[in-house]
C-alpha cells in the first residue's frame, strides 16, 4: 500500500471512531467493533475504506457532499451511497439498490457475514431469528450475483 492509499484508509478509519463514538450494537458492544470488522475483510483497499465508512451515513448526520470535501473518491461515495439505508426505505428495495454497484455488493456481504456471525451473541430472541433470515437471504442473493459475474468473466 503506497502512503497516498494508506492515508486514505486511515482518515476512514479516524472519521468511523469519530461517528461510531459512543455507539453500540443491539448487544451493547461498542458498534465501531462492527465497523472495524466489516473493514477487515476487505479484499482490497477500496473494500476497506468503504468498510470503515458504510455506516457513517446512516449513523450521523453526514453527507455525501462534506465527504467529498474530505477527499474520498468519487467511486467509494458512489458505492457508499448504494450501501446506506435509507430511513423510510423497504429492505428488499435497498438491497435491490445495493445490487447496482459492485463495490456496495461485496462490503455488503462483508457487513452481513459480519452481522450474521452468531460466534458473539450468547442469546437470540425471535426478533433477532428474524433478523437474521433475512439477512441470510439477502446474503444469498448477493452472493449469487457476485457468483454470476465470475462466472462470466471467466467464460468471456
């Protein structure tokens, strides 16, 4: 990672504790603990920065514009934008939004193999079986697709 990218990251990273400060996950751990996470499991340096930021627009009241202002890419706001849920927004349809972008597909999968690990969780209520199902079929279907288009890179 050349120092330009590796600045990149960090200032993902710093602009994540500063919105995540604070907060936490359904199960009272610290939700930056979530962030982080999802950012490991990165592929690549795009797939980390968006990992450390795929929240921070549902969580705060940032915009894409003053993100903009910071130096993010455009290709990373871009993806960031298909990653946000939006308030009033239908989950099937923000996963069918997700489903537009490349990057967003693959950090999504990141964050649901993150949310879906059960590792850490010592109880599950009804709401949390629901939960899950759902995001375990949101899971397949994206991971469907990213599937679908290896596929089609290796036969074309």
């Amino acid at each position: 990672m050349n120092p330009l990218q590796e600045h990149l990251l960090e200032r993902a990273i710093r602009l994540a504790a500063k919105v995540h400060k604070g907060q936490v996950d359904r199960f009272e751990k610290p939700y930056i603990l979530h962030v982080m996470r999802v950012m490991m499991r990165g592929h690549d340096l795009e797939e980390q920065v968006l990992g450390a930021l795929h929240d921070v627009l549902e969580r705060s009241s940032l915009t894409v514009s003053e993100l903009q202002e910071k130096g993010f890419p455009e290709r990373i706001l871009k993806a960031l934008v298909h990653i946000s849920r939006r308030a009033d927004e239908d989950y099937e349809a923000y996963i069918e939004r997700v489903m537009q972008d490349p990057l967003a597909i693959r950090v999504k999968l990141h964050d649901l193999a993150d949310k879906m690990d059960l590792l850490h969780v010592n109880t599950l209520s009804h709401a949390d079986l629901k939960r899950y199902n759902k995001q375990l079929a949101a899971y397949h279907r994206l991971k469907k697709l990213v599937e679908q288009a290896r596929a089609n890179m290796i036969i074309h």
